[in-house]
C-alpha cells in the first residue's frame, strides 16, 4: 500500500506551548481544522481519548460531516464501551462517513488513568480483554446470525448487529511497546502504532511485530504507524532556533502545572514512555533529526520524539521510516492548524515526491533486469 499520512485532531486552539485552562470545543475551529487537514492532503486524523476529556465519537462524527476524503481513528479504551455496544457506534460512524473509520484501541498504559474510569485490571489482563474485544467486535461486523460469546471478559447471548460496516470491516489499530502488546497487535491488528524511537530501535520493533503476526499463524502483517512531532522552518537553523523555543515552552508550562504532566510526576508506567526517556538519556539528537529533549520536558507524555529541520531534512527523515516499512506516519506539531498547514505545504509534498522517485527506480531496474534475462 501507499504511504499515508495521519494527524491528530484539535477541537479548539489550545496548544502544548500556548495551553488553554479548561478548554471547551470551539466548534468553528474545530471543523476548520479537519477542512485543512484534507484540503492539505492528509489521509487520517486520529481522535484521541483521555478519562477527562471530550467523546470521540462525536468528535469523528463532526469531522466525518465537514470532509470528503479524510479518514478518521476512534481511539476507544475497552473498559468504556462494551464490545456490542462499540460494534454497532463504530458501523454506525462508519456509514454515516461513507467507509471512513479506524478505530485504535487504548489497553491502558496507566493504572491510574484506567482506575479514575472504574478499570482496575492489570496491564496483562488489559491486553486480554483487548483480544476479546477486537474478536467479538469482527465477528458482530460479519456475522449474520446471533451468536454466543464465553469468555473472560465479556459473556452474551445471541447478539447479532443488523448495523454494518460500509467495506464489510473496519480497520483495527493497537498500539505500544511492551510484550503483551506487541503480542495482541501483531495477531490481532491491521495497524500497529509506535512512538518515534531512533531507526536502530524501531527496526528492531518492526521485527517483534513481524515475529509475532508470524508465530500467530498470520500470512499477512500489519501495517506500520510511527509518529512524530515535526518542527519545521525554512533552514535547518532557523528549525533548531525554533525547536530551542519550543523546547523552553514547554520547560515554563510544565514548571507553572500547565503541561501534560505535573512537575511532581514520577517515573511514566508505560513501558513506550519509559523506552523514550532511556533514549533521551544517551544523547539529545538521533540519526539525520530526531530530537528527544521534549520527550524529557514532558515526561515522555505520549508521543514526544521530534524531527528538528527544513522541510527537505524533515521529508528525508521520514523516508528513511518508510525505508524501513512503516506505511503510516503521523505528524503533529506544537502550533496545532499552522504546522498542519505547513506539513501540507512543504513536508508531505517533498515526501510523495521521494516515494514517486524511488518507485520509477525500483521500475527500471525490474525493466533491466528483464532486458537482461530476455
């Protein structure tokens, strides 16, 4: 498949350097936001899920109603939605958008933040449910007789869905990096995510998925998310200027308890946070532009990694990704619409331009070598 690209989905103006106490949706922002992220070519916009923050669901169905093309991934913690339920909401999104859904499922990488909704499974027991979760709901979207579910996490009799998705499925997303995910996503998901770890580390990743879609007796394998936080600027100095600013944003906000994190906060629970700051620890830059001081000035919050230079550098960056297979490559900045704007204008453009060129090259060399056995 294509190379795509994905954002993330911002319902009103408050950034990471720039944040808004207790934000409301803006809804005029909001639908410009997904008007630009498809006017500027991208293919996805994730929409997030936090315990205290807004339904996705709504959320993707008011992107769905202002877009053509873009497609849009629920994230969903299976502790919120029973399975049936999520089945029939996810077809349901799914027609009203016109076959436009992913849903991204959510484990739980925090005791606390799964405890402050009623969750208190451990993280093993997390990514068991998950593969209850993702079995019934592919069964509800293709079976057309009721059927029975046993399992450890979920029991139901004779359920049957009559709410279909538009393609018959709809694409499964799971993300992280530990055992158990890798595990569950490489059996269980068409798209696995990761963090923006340096080239070494996500080869190495992109193997335990690989390994384990196998082990799973899988003929195919997921495709391969990896995300960024690009900081782009018209040279790589005035990049890395620009990337010092930012850096020294987020340093204040979170030291005045307006980050993501608390100042006090200790040592993230998640193992892809805690992969982050082990990195960030053996140096500040990584390979041709991964930055990690913001990883370490937000505690390694979610996805952190970022790619400090000119839209040429940064494009470069990312195809050594795809170099390495990842097929979807999310990027989000920290000025939320005017990065998407600037990505849409100068990143992914010199991006599809690198993918054009090397499949010309891969076919002419297919043609030589033809001409060579002819």
């Amino acid at each position: 498949m294509a190379t795509e690209f994905i954002s993330m989905t911002f319902p009103n103006p408050s950034t990471e350097i720039d944040p808004m106490r207790d934000p409301a949706i803006d809804p005029a922002y909001l639908a410009r936001y997904a008007r630009t992220l498809d006017d500027y070519g991208f293919d996805y916009t994730l929409v997030p899920y936090a315990s205290s923050s807004f339904d996705p669901f709504t959320i993707g169905a008011t992107i769905a109603a202002q877009t053509r093309r873009l497609k849009i991934i629920v994230a969903l913690r299976p502790n919120t939605l029973y399975p049936t339920v999520a089945a029939k909401a996810l077809a349901t999104l799914d027609q009203l958008s016109g076959g436009r859904v992913v849903v991204h499922f959510i484990a739980g990488g925090s005791d606390a933040e799964q405890a402050s909704e009623g969750d208190f499974l451990g993280k093993e027991e997390r990514y068991a449910r998950l593969d209850e979760y993702i079995r019934i709901l592919r069964r509800a979207w293709t079976s057309a007789e009721p059927f029975d579910f046993d399992g450890a996490y979920y029991r139901f009799t004779q359920f049957r869905s009559a709410v279909r998705p538009v393609a018959g499925t709809i694409p499964v997303s799971v993300g992280g990096s530990s055992d158990a995910a890798y595990r569950i996503g490489g059996a269980q998901a068409d798209i696995f995510g990761l963090w923006g770890e340096p080239l070494a580390e996500t080869r190495e990743q992109i193997a335990r998925i690989h390994a384990e879609a196998a082990r799973a007796g899988r003929t195919d394998r997921p495709r391969i998310w990896v995300t960024f936080r690009p900081i782009v600027a018209e040279t790589d100095e005035l990049a890395w200027a620009k990337a010092h600013r930012i850096l020294d944003a987020l340093t204040a906000n979170r030291a005045k308890g307006l980050g993501r994190v608390p100042v006090t906060a200790g040592r993230p629970a998640n193992v892809g946070s805690q992969r982050l700051l082990a990195i960030a620890a053996r140096g500040d830059v990584h390979d041709r532009a991964l930055w990690y001081p913001t990883v370490t000035a937000t505690n390694a919050a979610g996805a952190s990694t970022a790619l400090v230079g000119s839209p040429r550098t940064v494009a470069d960056a990312i195809l050594d990704y795809v170099d390495l297979g990842a097929e979807l490559i999310s990027i989000r900045g920290y000025d939320n619409l005017n990065d998407a704007i600037d990505y849409g204008r100068s990143v992914l453009p010199l991006v599809r331009d690198g993918l054009r060129q090397r499949a010309a090259e891969t076919l002419g060399e297919n043609r030589e070598e033809i001409r060579a056995y002819a």
